[in-house]
C-alpha cells in the first residue's frame, strides 16, 4: 500500500516531578524530528491534564521507523514507561501530506489506537479511556 503514514501518540505524565525530565526528552525528540529524513509535517498538542500529543506525517513507514528506533527517541522511550500513566500510539496511510485535525486524531485514537507498555498504568490506560480535555497548548513541529 503505498501513501502518507501518518502517526498519532498521546502521552501523559503521571506526576509533575516528571514533567521537568519528559519536557527535557520532548525538546530533543523535536530537534531530531525536525533533521529527520521522510518527516513532511507535524503538530504538538498539550492538554490541561498533562496529556502530550502528537501527530506527523512522514514520506513512508521506513522513515518513521527510522526515527522511532534511532537518536533521542530511542534514549526516551525506556524512561516513558515509568514517567507515564498512559500512553498510546495510532498509524494509518492516507493519500495526502496534509496532517490530520486533531478531532480526527483523537477520533482514530479512540478507535484504532492501542496503549503502550507502562510500569505504573492508570485506569485509563488499557482500553484508551483518557478523558476529554481542552486543549492548554497547539503548535506545529
């Protein structure tokens, strides 16, 4: 199948003694995001709750995963599972380059989502029940 892969995560820290050391990680995940070959566009969304959204768009599924796997993202991922509470992670191929709305993510979330691996899980966590919240913060990458 051939197209625009389109990736959506969502995030929240589960204590603000975290939130120093994941906004750290965050801004160096962005740095390599921003170099990273196959990445077209992107957005950053930040909710009331501490939840942590994001969704790009990349050439193909070989540069994601070359980014997922690769630098500061690496470094960050084993740390997530014990900063978060809840953590999930939704991909689909579309024929534009033209990044979702975010009541569209949220909507794939919610639908075809699944929840990452977490040390310390809330009762959200497994089934993709996050509540919804304002956004506090919108930007693009």
């Amino acid at each position: 199948m051939s197209g625009f892969v389109v990736s959506v995560t969502r995030f929240r820290v589960r204590s603000l003694r975290f939130l120093p050391f994941f906004l750290i990680h965050a801004q160096r995940c962005l740095t390599q995001i921003r170099r990273s070959d196959g990445y077209l566009a992107g957005a950053l969304r930040h909710d009331r709750d501490h939840a942590y959204w994001t969704t790009s768009v990349w050439r193909d599924e070989a540069a994601l995963l070359a980014y997922v796997t690769g630098g500061a993202h690496r470094t960050a991922m084993p740390k997530m599972s014990e900063w978060g509470d809840e953590a999930s992670t939704v991909r689909w191929v579309q024929d534009s380059a033209e990044l979702p709305s975010w009541p569209e993510a949220i909507e794939r979330m919610r639908r075809e989502g699944h929840a990452l691996p977490l040390l310390h899980p809330g009762p959200g966590h497994a089934g993709l029940g996050f509540a919804a919240s304002e956004p506090a913060q919108m930007a693009r990458i």
